[in-house]
C-alpha cells in the first residue's frame, strides 16, 4: 500500500508534535514535511523532545512548501485563512486544526472572534471534524476543520440527549475544567509554572469561543442553549466537561443509558463510564492521557430533576491531534483506529 | 487577661492539627487538653508534624476528660449527638465541627445522612456556624454548629444575591472543586497517590449532604433551588464553588458589585476580588491554603442571562477550624480575627 | 504465526496492569490468563481501569492455571520463591518480577531481604534481565528475573563507566528520585494523598535492597562500590538515578561521549540525553511514561574531578514489565521492540 | 516603641513579596517604600495577590527613594553592586538579598560569576546572613548578605560536622532538590507550566554558584571539597539538600546526634528531626512552607561509612526573605522569631 503524503503546517506546537507523535506510528502514512517558520533545519527530536531518536525529519520554512496528498494545518487562528488559497493548490485535502473553519455562518465569527472572516464563501465546503457526528460526510470530505477540544466533550456529552429531546428549554449549564496543554507553548505570567501549579481558577466563566461550535452542532438538531463556563485545574492535560441539564419531565436512569449506548455502543474511541463502585465510577481524563478516547458518563439527580452527565478526553489528542488523523483515517479509507491504538496508563 | 481553657476532643485529625496550629497562636486560649483515642500519650508534634517543637502537649484519651471552658468537638459524624451529654457537663461553651447540630430539622438527618437524630430536641439550640450570618447570634451563643466546607464557599457566594431576590427561579447550579484534605486522614484506595493524584474526578455528581446546610440556610430567606455537584481535583488543600445563577431579569454588574459590596464590605475574611487583568482575576484557592480568609467573586454572562459567581476557601479554615476559632472569639469577645492573621502565601 | 500463550500470576498490582496494557496489543502474544486471587471473576478493566473495553479478559484464582508457553510472576517477594516448583510444572518459560531470583547468592538473600532462600539450587538458573548487560543468555535462557526499577537505572549508568575502569576507587554516590507507583497499589497512611502529594522524603537514605542487585551486576567486572540513597518525589510514574563518580584521573568529555556510545549506540531503548541548549538538556523521567526506553545523560565537573551521571526512566516500564517483555521478546525471537513502540507524549 | 521604618527596593519580586508578607505583620518593623520599576503606583495587592485588601501601599519608582532607617535590597545580581554608594547614603543598615556582597574573595566572583566585582573594598564590610553561624556579627553589622538558598541547607546540614572534623579527605557530595519559586517570577520556555510540570531535571548538574559561598563558610573551619548538584523537582517551593558525607573513622550515630544537639539544641529555626516510624521520619520541605524553619536530620550507613544529612526549607523564607528578616531582628534588637512565628502547615 502505497503511503499517504502528509504534509504539517505549523508542527512545532504542542498540536504539531502530538501530530507527529501519531503519524510516525501510522501504517499508511508518511509525514513529508513538517514546517516551522521558528525551528527551520532544527531536528524535529531537539523541539519535541519524546521523538528524539524517533525521526530523521528536520523543520523546514514554510517556502519550501510543495505538493503532497494532505495537510495537517496547525496555524494559529486567523493565519490559516488568511492564507486557505495558497494551501489549497498544494493538496487535494486539507485537516485544518484551527478555529478558521469550523464556524459555517460568517456572522459567528464577528460575534465570538472579533474578525470579520475573510473567505465566508469556504465556511460551507468544511466539514467538522467531530466523527461521532458526521462520520459519512468526513468520509467523502476534502476539507475537514478539526474540533476544539472543550466543543469536543460538550458535544459528546450532550448530543444524544439533545437528539432525544432531553434537555429541556432551559438548556445545559455546563462546566469545563482544563489542564494546562491547552493553552499552547508560549510562555507567560499566568503559565509560569509558580503561578500555574496548584491552580483552580476561573479563566473563562462566561463567552468562552467554543461555545459557538457546540451551538452551532447542537442546534442542527433545534435550538439549544448551552451556558459555558472554564476553569483551569493543576493538569497538563486532560479536560473534563461536566454538563447540567435539566430535562422537561423525569427521566429514569434506563433511558439515558439506553440513549448513551445507541449513540455510542459501536463507537470505537467513545465508552461509557459509570459504575457503582470503586475509584473510577465515572469518566476520569488521566486514564485518557494520549490516547483517542472519550470517556462518557452520567448520574440522575432526581430529587433536582437534574442529569448530570460527565465527559472526560486528552485535549491534545480526542481535542486536537488525534481526532483530526481519526478524520484522516475515514478519508482515506483507512481503519478509524488505525495509530490511534494506545490505551491510556494506570497508575499515572 | 485569663486564657480560656480549651480542650480538643479528637484532636489527631486534619481539623484537629489545623484546630491546634491556630490555638497554640491565639492570645487569648490556652489548650489544656486534646484527646485521641488512637495516640493517646503521644506527643502532639509526632501526629501533626509540622507542630514538632511548638508545644509539650500530648494527646489523652477522653476517659481524662475533665472541666473546662470550651469544647472543640472533631468527632465523626454521628458521635458528637450520641456522646453530647456527657460533652455538655464539662463546658459551658462548645464549638461542634462535625455536622451533628448543623440542621435544624430532624426529618433533614433522616433524608440526608439516612439517621435518626438521637437528640432532636437540642437542634435548635445550636447556631449554625457562619459568622456572615449569624454573627449576633454567634456572639450570644453557647453552643455553635461550625459549618460544612462546601456549604460555606456555597454560602458566601449565594447568600448576598438570595437576599436581593436575584436568584431565580431556576436556582442554582453550584459545582464545587475540591482538594484531598476534605476527606479527612485515613487511607483507602481511592485515596492511595498514584490514584489520586492527577486526578478531575466526580465523586458526588448528585446528593451531597452539604446540599442541606446550604438550603436551610438560604431558606430562611425564601424558597431556593441548589443543584449540587462536587468534582475532587488535584489538590491537597482548597475549594473552589462556582455558582451559576439565572436571576429572572437582566442584573447590571454595578448592581452586583453593590448587593457583595454591601454584604462583605465590612467582613474581616471576606474579600471580593475581580480585576480586569493579572492572573489572579477571580477567586483562586491556593492563595487561601493557611488562612481563614473566603474570596469570592463574579462574572455576568449577559448573552446567556447568567451570572456566574465563585468562592475560594481553604477547606480545613474557613472551611473547618478557622471558621470554628472565628466562632470562638465572637463567644468569648476576642477580636474577630484573633489567631487568624495568616495573610496567605504566594507563589505557592 | 501461533502466539505464545501467556498466563500473568498475581495480575492486579500495577506490574500485572503494565503487563496486560503491554501484551494485550502484542502481536506475537496471547495472553490466556491471569490471575488474582483478590479479584478472582472480575473483569480486567474494572481493575486496570485503563483497560476498559480493552479486553474481555476476568481475573482467575491460581487454583485454575494451567499449562502454558510463558509465565510472568507478580507476586509479592517471597512469594515466588516458596511456589516456584508449581510454577516450573506449568511452562517451559517463565519471567519472575519479584526479587526472589536476581541474587546469585544466597547469602546476600540473607544480608539484605533478612531471609533465609528456600531455593539456592535455582540462583544460579536464572538470568538477570537487563537486556544491555544480558542479551546473549536472555535469548537463550528458560528463566529470566526482571531486574528492580531502581536497580535498572544505576546499571545503566554506571555499567560502561565501571566496564572502562573510571569509576575510582571512592565509588559512585547514587540518589534515586523516585514516584508513588514505585511502592504498588496497597494503600497507607504514607502514601495517603494529602500526605505524599508535594512530597520530597528521604525515604531510604542507605540500605536499599536494590543496591544489592547494582553491586552484583557491576561487580561481575571487579570490586565496585555504590552508596545508595532513595527519595521519593511528587510523581506517580518516573525515577532519576544521579551517580556520582570519581574517576582516578581527569577524564575528557570526548572520552566519555565515546565510552557511553559504544555501549548504547545500537541499544534500542537507551538514547544519550546532552544538549547544550533548551529545556531537556538532560534525561527527565517524564518524557519516558509509559514507554520502556531508559535515558542517559552526563555531566563532568572538572572542578571536582567528578562525573555526574543520569539515567531516566519509568519505573513500571523499563523498570519493571516493559523490560520483562523485552526480555521475552528475546527469549521468543521476536524483534526486541514488539509491543513496546509507545514514544512517550509530550507535554505531560 | 518606634518602629523601623523599611524601604524594600525592587519589592515585586517573589523575595520581596515575602518579605512584604512577614514585614506586614512584624510589630516592630514599619514598611514605609517599596519600589518596583515595573509596577510604579500599581497596589502592591496586585501584584502579589495574597496581600490584596491587607496593606494600602503602592510600589513607587526608585527615583522617589528617601532616607530612611533600614533598606532591605532585593535586586538581581550585579545590580546592588553598581549602585551601593547610593544606597549607604540613604540608610544606616542595609540587608542585601543579592548576592552580590556575599563572597569575600573578589576572585570568587570572577571565578562562579564571572564578573569584575565593582566595589571589592566593600566585601569585607558585609557579614554572611547565616545567624546560626555569625550571630554576634550580624547582631553588630550594619551591612548584612542574604546567604543563598541552596547554601543555607548546605551549610546547615554540614556546619556542625565540618566543625567537628568529621567531613573526611574525600569531602561531601550534595545534591540538592529544589522547587521552581527558586528561579524568580520570569516566564521562560522552561518555567512554562505544561513543560515545569512533574519535572525530575538535572538543571545544574555542575558549577552551581551557590557552592561559592558554601565553601567559603565551611572553608573557615578548614579546607572542605563539595560536590554540588541540583535537581529540579515539581514542588513551587521548598529545597531539600542531601549530603552525603565519608568520615576518615567510623562514626556513632549517638555521636553525630550530640554533635547536632549540641550546634542547633537552642537555635530557634533549626529542628533535628529523625524518627524511626512514621510518615515523616526524616525532614519534609512541605511542611516548612512559609516558615523560617530549617529541619535537619541523619541516617548513617555503616556498611559503606558513609553519613547521609538532610536538611530542609523553604527556599523563600529560611532560603531568603525570612532569613534576612531573621538577621534584621538581630541587628535590631528584636526577638529572633519575631514576625516568624508561622509554624506551618499540614496536610498540605
């Protein structure tokens, strides 16, 4: 079988090397070219320094871009737009891991972002990125813009009970707490590790951006509201989304379960979590350091009339890298697991 | 001035070690006894290391226990009721940690911690425990109820806008964060290190007892609606209750900075704290490991018509022993703040 | 190709679980049962949570084994010891990760585990597993014991030093920083995790039994002695061996580049870590989670005439059953990698 | 009784920030300016976030300094140098945290730091901030450096030993473990949370500055050889030095306690804490956050004659401001503890 050519744009951040990560481990594909316009010559092992030893593959600038069969973007937000022309003649598909194109209506952009988007006429043409959503369309897409990694575990946790009808008119307050990976490498006063460690702190309570992709995906099934709210915790990685919803009438416990496992009971990165007993009972992002998976749980509070439902992932994998090389699995018709195997660690 | 003469019943916990620490500083106490069944006439300092050298005291078992001035009970729950006539010959004054007289109604006892209450009749003589509240009361008082962690930071951050009628109908949906310490000290699986730590992990989705401190006592102002969830996260000390709150009509910020300003202005551990920008922009826990200090702070979602509120505390002082010395130098006429000057550390 | 068929004894500590994540996605193995006599009809997952949906693999008492191509033994010390004649019934193979035979003398069984070896006669059968010291006769050998975490470590980086004769007469100063996961998954108020979070606890300043196994292994190449001191540090998964060398006579930098380039330059799992410039200049356990390579880095202080060296690992891995099944890869003529890929994430 | 009146120049750094923490609170010190060149009229609450609604002070520019009774220097290294005339013509007494006037040797500094120290004449006129060594001098210095962090646990955990000639030929190898508050409030690509993070790092391997000042206050009872190295651990304060000593004899461990009992037996920051059970049987950073105390403790190795001494704090307080604050209650005639009662947390 004749390898995928694979091209990453921007592979230096944490995006980029959870990229690499995966992809020099996948069976069909061959990562060509990695660029970086801050490391260009440097070994791809001095940068992230897990590969070393790993890979021959050095950075290479962004001039040198040629020709291949897919590109992983992994530019900040605003940069791959800005430049969607120039990336779309090099590759007949494109993975896009930003915020560019994940939006279809050009009036979210000016309302969550501040930016007037400058090709409204591509929005359309990408499909997101989220499988458990729109398996057949990535399957057939050229274009694929990548979820974000907090819509990711809303998204999961809240889609089968909204398709249901299940999350009654006052929507879903849900919570996400984040580790630090999130953030990107670049160093600053509220991530320098003195002041980062040991933190549980509000960073975003209310008008988070993800909140548009989950509106945007939830509401294809009728309106929804989603009330946000992000907290930073002492982790590197690992997110979990716990979401409140208050459904129109009692629901009982069989019901959701049997919600969650038509939803998810064939999915092969999604499992749901809840046990009565032992340390583990619901979903736990740890378990999810580096691997593909989101794990999807939920416990009734009737005395509220309240389902609380839990969803635990790695951001940098089922939030970013990996989810995107699981669009690029069904786009090339490759297995939907295919270098996406790892398991996770216990204890860690 | 006499010291107050103070003994510690159960004194080898983490309230207990946290009880002492205060107590050996305070001017105005003298701790003539501390008791522990499982150490007893063992020095102080070799169960709570961090007090090696601080103090001759070695712990007594309670056969020993003998008059005094006041009783810091830190019993498990449910021994502080059975045992209480015994505790009420031998002090005038006493100050429970546990949560045996924190409800008023019995019928509470049997639907939130599954037990009938062995002495309802002495319900209503003890304060509930939160100085903000009932301070005058406090002050008059011979026997307090010192407050559950949880329902404290829940508390303080609900009560000012319970009070001005801005808590809708809908409630609140208060998720708390929480360190290692609230669970006390005795080892078990869950709380073994290579489990906990790293860990971001919903321990009590639903149905936490807290959950009836905090209705009773913003209750007496008016029905109210507390959906509760707890999430342990990896930290030792601290808490962090985000509160999201949906008032009926739009609320202006300024209206909200009034109703806390008003409420807290004067508080001695109270702070509000919102900034525009720094890293420290809302209440963070870390920053209150040591004192006795509540930081609470707010955030207007105006497109989702929500106000996110949040309170940071040290679970074992503000949230345990430090609440219950706060306590202690209202019933005895001591300033407020006495032993309880520790203005926290940074960075840590 | 038949896979081997596998049975794990005393499969749910955190060696079993590393085993299981390991073997269940090997390609030449099978694992067909494993045993636990704490868990006997569970399901692996719920014990490894990690393994969820992994495997339909349940816990066995060792009343049900039965013959098979390999064993690996996870029993507490002692305990292979005592069972040994049963187990050498049921396989032609087996990978003991106890202590009970990495001693070739039974005397130092007695100096350093305060036991009397029931089985001296089997002392001499087994071969040490550290494939870099062993290779030749793990491929050949029936019975492998896997070397201590610790052990593995200060082998690795002292062995060239000591085979080229520059570890001076005054020996190597070795300091072992190491996670929680060391000490498995038996709960105590040690390991308590209020108690041992932040932690930096001399927890074995001399005495360490896995000392024992260092001078065995470097000893084979004339008289050496290593003074040993373990602390143990806010980790779960990771140790740092930092030796301290004092060579009888200045040595080049060059000189040990070389000596350390020979040695490992075609090991597949230990890299030389020494960078002049960025963060990971030398090696850091965390890098290594969850894969089996070992790190090893230096640094002269020509001051002192001294050689600081590192050697980075994690401890469950290559100290533990990652290289139990890198030495079974030898002894089954798979390539010495199979199952073993994993790269490590970063950040983490 | 008047109290001191105190600038602190370069007050928002994490030094400062301490000594502003303990100054606050010091019944007989008054901080009348704190300067800061980045935050000129910022509240000092701001910019260190646990003293917000504890003090009213502003940081005001170095330009507005005034005469006053005592300056507390915390500059970065090179800059008290350049500018000292300027500060002995404000104030009668100066504590400089810098090293700048620590070594007595100007070779010294060109030696470990690599620059011509401007103003040589004035080394001599400085006493060495270790009152546990230079008491007497300190109480009648009008001029007082800071020691080090790492130098202060080196010093103290081999003081007494040296002195008692029992430091052999081959001197002591130290190595000390440190946490990320040593390196100041300055993001970098290594201080950047998802990087620092359960970080195990061999950081200066060699060649630390800090043994500069080891040697020369060790070197006063004789020639002495260290070999200093320093690790990295994930802690945001506290340092643990080891040292690992080779008496030319062998020692009695009842020996090795009278000689500390009989150096630290009445100090009243330094504790001898060595226990045969218990979790904490040997000194614990963690439990000396924010405190000025120093733990120290032994295990001998009679089987390799060698000596293991730890020694314990908190690299900002006994390793900084709280030990400057020690030598300013000396040179002031306050009690020694005054200001540094904080005992100290646990759990924690």
């Amino acid at each position: 079988m004749d390898r995928v050519r694979i091209t990453i744009v921007g592979g230096s951040g944490y995006t980029g090397g959870e990229l690499l990560r995966i992809l020099l481990h996948h069976p069909g594909a061959e990562v060509v070219k990695v660029t970086s316009e801050r490391f260009p010559g440097r070994p791809v092992g001095q940068v992230h320094p897990n590969l070393r030893g790993r890979t021959e593959l050095r950075f290479s600038s962004a001039e040198t871009l040629a020709p291949c069969d897919l590109l992983f973007l992994c530019l900040p937000h605003g940069e791959t737009a800005r430049r969607i022309d120039g990336f779309l003649s090099l590759a007949p598909r494109i993975v896009d891991l930003s915020a560019d194109f994940r939006l279809k209506d050009p009036a979210d952009y000016e309302k969550w972002y501040g930016f007037a988007h400058p090709r409204p006429d591509l929005l359309g043409r990408f499909v997101y990125g989220v499988p458990e959503l729109h398996r057949e369309a990535i399957r057939r897409a050229s274009l694929v813009a990548a979820a974000g990694c907090n819509a990711t575990a809303t998204i999961l946790a809240l889609h089968p009970l909204h398709a249901a009808g299940l999350v009654g008119e006052r929507g879903a307050v849900v919570e996400v707490k984040v580790g630090s990976s999130e953030g990107g490498n670049a160093p600053s006063p509220a991530t320098h590790h003195p002041e980062r460690a040991h933190c549980l702190r509000s960073y975003k309570p209310a008008g988070h951006r993800h909140q548009a992709e989950v509106l945007q995906e939830l509401g294809a099934k009728g309106p929804v509201r989603v009330h946000f709210s992000a907290t930073a915790v002492d982790l590197v990685r690992g997110l979990l989304a716990t979401a409140h919803v208050f459904p129109n009438e009692p629901v009982e416990e069989k019901q959701v379960w049997r919600i969650y496992r038509q939803a998810y009971g064939d999915e092969p990165f999604v499992r749901l979590v809840k046990s009565r007993e032992g340390t583990y009972r619901y979903p736990e992002p740890k378990l999810l350091w580096g691997t593909n998976g989101c794990d999807v749980g939920f416990e009734a509070d009737p005395q509220g009339g309240r389902l609380v439902v839990m969803a635990a992932l790695d951001n940098l994998v089922k939030g970013g890298a990996g989810q995107a090389v699981q669009c690029f699995n069904l786009m090339h018709g490759f297995p939907e697991t295919a270098g996406l195997e790892f398991p996770g660690l216990h204890p860690v």
